[in-house]
C-alpha cells in the first residue's frame, strides 16, 4: 500500500508540474492580432501582405494565395 500511495503522489506532482508548464507558457505567449480576411490565404492559413484571390464558394468567399489555393478552394468547400 505504501508503495502505491507513493506513486499517486508521484504521479500527482507530475502532473501539477505540466499544467503549471502549460499555464505559464501561455501566459507568455503574444497576444492574437486580428487580421483582415482578404489577407489569409485560407487553404496554407498563412497571412501576407496584398490581397489574395477570391474564390466565391455556395455563395461565400474565401481566399487563395495562389492559382493552385484557387483551384482547391473552388473544388473542395471543406
């Protein structure tokens, strides 16, 4: 019983330790920017600077950085 009991403390510290690593890295992590979505490329989800190519799909539009994100977009609305 001993033995067991020092292995759910073990495990219990461990834990504790992750979450706190998880918690502070978070915290310290920058702030999200909001950007406008004429600028992501919506297939690699990549911002840049100009404009990308719109592509109209069931009557919404999404963005591509390229004749290839264009075509992707046009064919597979997911």
């Amino acid at each position: 019983m001993k033995i067991r009991s020092q292995r759910w403390r073990t495990l219990a510290v461990t834990l504790a330790a992750l979450v706190l690593l998880v918690v502070s890295t978070r915290a310290s992590a920058e702030p999200l920017q909001r950007v406008q979505p004429v600028r992501v490329c919506m297939v690699n989800n990549t911002v840049f600077e100009k404009d990308q190519i719109p592509v109209e799909v069931d009557g919404k539009t999404y963005f591509g950085c390229c004749e290839m994100c264009k075509g992707r977009l046009a064919k597979d609305a997911a």
